[in-house]
C-alpha cells in the first residue's frame, strides 16, 4: 500500500444535492480546474450495501434511504486517504445491485478528495471528516427527466419503471433526509450558478484556500 506525505495535507471537498441535480458535472468541473494531480474522486454510489435479489424488483429496496448506503466502510476510506493511505474503493454494478469483488478502484490519496453523494451529508460521521461541503439545489421535475435519461441508457431500467421508482421512494427520501441535509453544507449552489460559473469559481476559491493552508502548515511543521 502506498502512502502519500499526509503531513502536506488531505482535505476533502463533499458535493451532495439531490438525485441527478448536477452534482457529478461540478465536479468534473472542478476536477478539470484544480488539475488531476491534485485531485482524487470517491464516489458514495460505490458504497451501496449489495442487494442482488432487488434484481427480480428494485421497488422492493430503497437505496434512497441513509441505511441503504454503508456509511461505516466510505467513513474508513475517508479517514484513511486523510492519513496518506491509499485506498481499493469498492465497485457497484448497478444493474445488478452488488459490489462486484476484483473490480474495486484504487484512489491514491491527493491534497484535494472530491466526495460526490446524495446522502454524504445525512452522515453525522462523514460530515466530520469532511472539510468543505456544496449542496446542489434542483427542482424535482428537472432532476427526474435527467434520471430517466440516465437510468435507462446506463442502467438498464426502462422508464415507467424509473418514474415508479422516482415517485415512491427517491423524492420521499429526498424531502424526508437529502433536502434537510443541506442545512450542513458550507455552500448552496442553485443550477443557475453551475450555468454561470460561479459555483465552480467559489469553489475553486476554497479549494485553493485548503491548499495554501496545507503548505503554510507544512511550512510551519518543518520549521519547528
């Protein structure tokens, strides 16, 4: 296993919001402006808890529902990258809904770990490890016609089946622990600031801030 200079710093940057309400295209935006070398990516999706009978009906499981996700294990991977130590992070297949063993992804610590997840600030113990949080604000109406394009191109649903879905189990949950949640995030971002930049620039602007507070740190560390 490998180990990055932990003593430089490892802040992690959380970006929740609803289900398809733009959360991954910020931080592919993000990704792109702080620059590979400095990022690394951690995906809540990949922490589902593995549920292979809801193949026969995936109504019958909420996976919008905090219990659905496990907490415990991406709070391990956290706390580890945080320490400079590399990571497997698990492999979801969600047309299956199970982790498949031997395709976990390997995430090398970097000073910056985006965490992207709908539920990552419903998690009392994950938003203490994280450093800087953005809260994606979406109508439902937008958020379900991404899904359904989503969904059935990537993950083999057909569309009734994604509005059934949407209507009993993914809007309930985001009114009832996905929206409360975002009383915990540092920043709302609504989608007319993805549109215009100015989420990415504010967020940028923190990112940048955790990293000159890293090397001042560091500076600080060495000097004594």
């Amino acid at each position: 296993m490998r180990h990055f200079d932990a003593m430089a710093g490892v802040h992690i940057i959380g970006i929740a919001g609803g289900s398809c309400s733009g959360k991954t295209r910020l931080l592919h935006q993000l990704l792109e402006a702080l620059g590979p070398e400095r990022c690394a990516l951690v995906l809540q999706d990949n922490y589902y808890h593995s549920r292979p009978e809801a193949q026969r009906d995936n109504l019958k499981f909420n996976f919008d529902h905090p219990d659905a996700i496990d907490f415990d294990y991406l709070a391990s991977d956290l706390e580890s990258l945080k320490r400079g130590q590399e990571i497997v992070s698990p492999y979801y297949d969600f047309a299956r809904h199970e982790r498949i063993e031997g395709k976990g992804v390997t995430v090398t610590p970097r000073p910056i770990v985006l965490l992207d997840g709908i539920l990552i600030l419903t998690a009392q113990r994950i938003r203490q490890i994280i450093d800087f949080s953005a809260y994606i604000a979406c109508a439902a109406e937008e958020r379900l016609r991404r899904r359904i394009t989503r969904d059935v191109a990537e993950r083999g649903r057909t569309e009734d089946n994604v509005i059934a879905q949407f209507e009993q189990q993914v809007q309930p949950m985001h009114r009832e622990f996905v929206q409360p949640s975002s009383a915990h995030a540092t920043l709302r971002v609504e989608q007319s600031m993805i549109e215009d930049g100015s989420a990415l620039h504010t967020m940028a602007d923190h990112a940048h801030g955790l990293l000159g507070s890293s090397k001042a740190q560091h500076r600080t560390g060495s000097a004594m």
